[in-house]
C-alpha cells in the first residue's frame, strides 16, 4: 500500500526511473471457474505479453487488487532505447544531428609561431585598455542610482528607503506593461501538439488556427456591409420599404388571408419590418461582398496549400506512407485470399467477376433512381401547365388547394402553406441563418463541453459504486481509464463540425453577410474548448504520422466550386442587378 501511495501521480515504473510509455487494460471479474470465452482470452493475453517480451519491450503489471475497483489489471509498457532506436530507423524517424567542425590540415602547420603570435596580441591589447581606461583612483566614478532593475542580492547598492516608493508610478506601469506583452496569447504551441499528440492531430489545430485567422478579413467586411445598411436605411436605395412602410403608397393594399376561418386579411404595411431586415443584408454592398467571399473562399485553399508544405517540410513528412487498413466489415464479408505479390502475406481479396457484378448491380440502382426522378419532373411539369382546377389532385395533398377547408381552418396551418412573407423570402433565410451560426453553435459549444463531462462522471459513479474497497488509493493511469475514449475517429467530428460551419460561411454568405464574424468568435472559443476536451476529458489518442489533412481538402475545395456558382446566381437574382 505504501508503494502505491508513492506512486499513485507517477509517470513511471516503480523503480522511479523507467517511464511509462503506454498502459494496456483489461478485466477478470474472478479465478474461479471461468467459461471457454474467457480461458480463450487469458490465453491470448498470455502469448501477446510473451510476444511484447520478445520484441524487447519491458512490462510491469498491476495486479488487480491494487486497482480501485478490485478487477481491472494494468499492465505498464515501458520501450528501452536501444528498442525504440531500432524502430525509429524502421519508421524513419528522424533525430537532430550534430554540427561536424571540419578542420583544415594547415590548422596544424606553424602552430609554435601561432603561439608566440598571440602572446604578442595579448600584450598589444593589455597596454591599449591600459591606456584609455579611465583611472578609478584619481577620478573617482560617479555613483549610479538606477543602473539596473533592482533585485534582492543587490539591495544594499541602491539608495532605497521604501520599497513602494522606490520606483515612481510611471515606471511601475512601463514594468507591468512590458509582463503584459510578454505574456500576452500567443501563438498555438504547434510543436508542443506534435510531441504529445501526434502529427495528426497537430495538423487539424494548424489549419483551424489557420482558417480563424483568414476569417478576420471576411468578418470585417461583412461588419462593414452590415453597418451600411443600416446606416441606408432611410436612404434612396432602400425603395421597397419605403413603398412597403408607406400608407399612402403601397401600405395600404389589402391582402388575401393565409388560412379560411382563423385568418384574417393584412396590410402590406403590416411587413415593414421584414422589408428593413431584409434590406439590412439585401443592399448595394451586399455586391461586392459576394464577390469578395468568392475570391477569399480560392485564396484561402491556395495559402493553405503553402502553410501546410512547410509544416509538412518543417515536421519531416514528405515520405510518410500510410497503408491503409481493410474495414473491419469488409474483412467479415469477403471469404476469399490471395498472397499479396509485395509483402507476402495473406490477405482479402475480392475477385474481378465480383467487382463488376457488385458495380453493375449500383450503376442499375443509380440509373434507375435518376430516371425515377427525370420522369418525376416530367409528370410535375405537366401538371403545372394544365388547367388550375386539376392541379388540386395528387399534389395539393401534399400541400394545399383551392377549396380545402379542414387544411386551413386554423392558425398552425400557416405552416403547411409554401408562401413567403410579401416582403420576400430572403428575410426567413436570414432568421434561419442566424440561427444556426449563433444558437446552434453555442449550443453545440455548450454539449461538447458538457457531454464528455457527465460521460465521464457517470463512469466514474458506476465504478465506485462498484468498488467494495473505498479506501482504496486512485492511481494516475486509472484515472486515464475511466476518461473517455477518442475511438479511431476522434477527429471526424471536429472536421465535420468545422467544414459545415465553411460551407454556411461561403454559400450563403450574400444573405447573411455577419456569418464570417459569428464562425470567427464561435472558431476562437471551439480551440480552446477542442483543447480542453482532448488534455482533460479524453484519453490521449494514439499518434499517427499523416502528410495531410486527407479527404477534408477534396471536401473544401469542392465546397469552394459551389460557393463560387452559388454566389454568382445569387448576385443574378439581386434586385439591385436586376434593375
């Protein structure tokens, strides 16, 4: 019990020296009699340590009376150098080397005269200072009262009578100014990621941190285009409010009402307010910002392709050549191997015959979906064109028709109907849009930080409760344990996260021009908090070496080509263009 209270919050092995590289877990409720599954297990376990062993990796374990629960093991691996040299070389992983001094073989030639030389020198110099040093002996120095920032060994030489008093108030703040800057937020310790978590995951805060910073621009502008609608509101551009908000104009006209008994007619004055929001982000500016956002959104991917050739460069990861493992339901499924030509070994295989068949019975599915929906188009567009009174048939069920009283016959049947606000549809979007880019992100925010909490919490809860012994100590590594697990895609989610958050960014951004400005607070906040999460509330994943952020490139660029296209119609459909 001693040695585990000594060693509850260490890093290492027992002896204090050995680190503790990795932790290996696992569980036996009893010895007593154990059931084939499990024999099958222990003996398992019993050849991979043997294996570990062999490969010269040194083990301790703990047994699981010293665990807090009394049945979980764990098992400490700890790699020597001479191993972990071994395997560097094999995964080419690479060590700082020396600088090498070369030196000439005439560096040895004439060395007695070299020595004479410099004593020469060495007499030169002494009677040069000996001649312009000034004589402390005849003029004395002048005493110097603030020489140097005052410290504890060197009080006596000051004249310091009160320590509050010693310095003035103004340089009391030039001081704390100068701690201020230097301990300012800096930079993302990008390095320190890689040591600890591997280049993978420092690769994802690199281009996060980069893809915050490139939103400064866009957020600004999108500020200024906001600002200028509001500023011209009352000005002469904003021509359908006025007309709208105008009772002697175009205010005044009565319209029909949504629904047959519960709704009553309006005023088209009664959308003023629809009319100014969707001015707000519907102006003259509104233009150039699409215009811009469709620049930014192709800068971006090129610097980004720079910045990570020289992380790449900088971090040694131009041969990093990554085998990809088969998925564990395609290993289930197919029944048939092969020796692979290259590294011998057996493997799946899947035949050519079983390809093309598997291919051909998708393209069929494919094709037949795609002419289900050409003849779907086909079908609506006909009925579009026939007389008003049929279109009632199979399409008002789904919506509504003329004539149906029971759809309409209250408030909440507004809903159903598939009409805008007379003020125009933009103003929903903009409500929707803000929506998502400030309520669900922090409210995404909000459960990314609560859930692995609770997670983590009701683990820890089930895991005393199931411990008899109480006073039992709680060792580091099982507290690690009871953390959550990243799993093998620990960073899909936060890539997911972030390329949905681009693509509201880019595509609709001529309607919502204050997007860019919500992603870059909500993307300042969600690094820390994907920082928190990853140090506090999950357990370390295991480091991979990858050149790229993979797939999530393809993604953003072909979000780029859309965003490009989806801006240019926008701008085409702009009441400003069109006029």
């Amino acid at each position: 019990m001693n040695i585990l209270n000594s060693i509850k919050y260490s890093t290492t092995c027992r002896d204090g020296r050995r680190r503790i590289d990795i932790v290996l877990v696992y569980q036996e409720e009893n010895n007593g009699v154990m059931t084939e599954i499990e024999a099958r297990r222990r003996e398992q376990r019993r050849v991979f340590q043997q294996n570990l062993l062999k490969e010269g990796l040194q083990l301790e374990l703990e047994p699981k009376e010293n665990s807090f629960d009394g049945k979980t093991y764990f098992l400490k691996l700890h790699i020597p150098w001479k191993i972990k040299v071994q395997y560097a070389e094999v995964m080419n992983l690479k060590l700082p080397t020396k600088r090498f001094i070369t030196i000439s073989v005439k560096a040895w030639q004439g060395n007695e005269d070299v020595k004479e030389n410099s004593k020469f020198w060495e007499k030169w110099i002494q009677w040069i200072k000996r001649i312009h040093t000034w004589d402390t002996k005849k003029y004395p120095e002048e005493p110097s009262f603030y020489d140097s920032i005052d410290s504890g060994d060197r009080e006596e030489r000051f004249v310091v009578k009160d320590r509050d008093t010693a310095y003035t108030p103004a340089q009391r703040s030039l001081i704390v100014m100068q701690i201020l800057l230097r301990t300012r937020y800096k930079k993302q310790p990008l390095w320190l990621i890689r040591r600890y978590f591997g280049e993978k995951v420092a690769l994802y805060f690199a281009w996060l941190g980069f893809y915050t910073k490139c939103l400064y621009a866009p957020a600004i502008v999108g500020l200024l285009c906001f600002m200028y609608g509001v500023g011209s509101m009352d000005g002469p551009d904003n021509i359908p409010s006025k007309e709208i908000c105008d009772s002697n104009i175009a205010g005044n006209i009565t319209l029909c009402p949504l629904c047959d008994k519960a709704c009553s007619y309006q005023r088209l004055g009664e959308s003023c307010i629809f009319s100014k929001l969707t001015y707000l982000f519907d102006n003259p500016a509104t233009v150039f910002f699409a215009i811009f956002m469709s620049f930014w959104a192709t800068t971006f991917l090129e610097l980004w392709k720079r910045r990570q050739a020289v992380i790449v460069w900088e971090w040694d990861l131009q041969n990093v050549e990554s085998d990809e493992e088969p998925r564990p339901e395609f290993e289930t499924t197919v029944k048939t191997f092969r020796i692979n030509p290259v590294t011998r070994e057996r493997e799946p295989y899947l035949p050519v015959w079983s390809k093309v068949l598997r291919s051909c019975a998708t393209s069929s599915i494919v094709f037949f979906m795609h002419s289900l929906k050409l003849v779907t188009c086909y079908l609506l567009h006909h009925m579009k064109r026939s007389k008003f009174i049929k279109k009632g048939g199979l399409q008002g069920r789904f919506f509504v028709h003329p004539g149906d009283t029971t759809a309409r016959a209250s408030e909440f049947s507004r809903i159903k109907t598939d009409v805008c606000d007379p003020a125009g549809c933009l103003s929903e979007v903009c409500i929707q849009l803000a929506i998502i880019m400030v309520g669900k992100q922090c409210f995404n925010n909000f459960v990314e930080i609560l859930s692995p909490k609770m997670w983590n919490w009701w683990r820890k809860r089930n895991h005393v409760a199931a411990t008899k012994d109480h006073g039992r100590p709680y060792t580091y590594w099982e507290k690690d344990y009871q953390l959550q697990d990243p799993g093998r895609l620990a960073l899909f989610d936060e890539y997911l996260e972030m390329i949905l958050q681009y693509g509201f960014v880019t595509l609709f951004v001529a309607a919502f021009p204050l997007a860019p400005l919500f992603a870059l607070l909500n993307n300042i906040a969600e690094i820390r908090l994907d920082a928190y999460k990853m140090i506090k509330e999950a357990r370390r994943p295991l480091a991979e070496r990858v050149e790229d952020i993979g797939a999530w490139y393809g993604i953003l660029r072909g979000v780029t080509y859309v965003a490009v296209v989806s801006n240019v119609r926008r701008l085409g459909m702009t009441p400003l263009v069109l006029s």
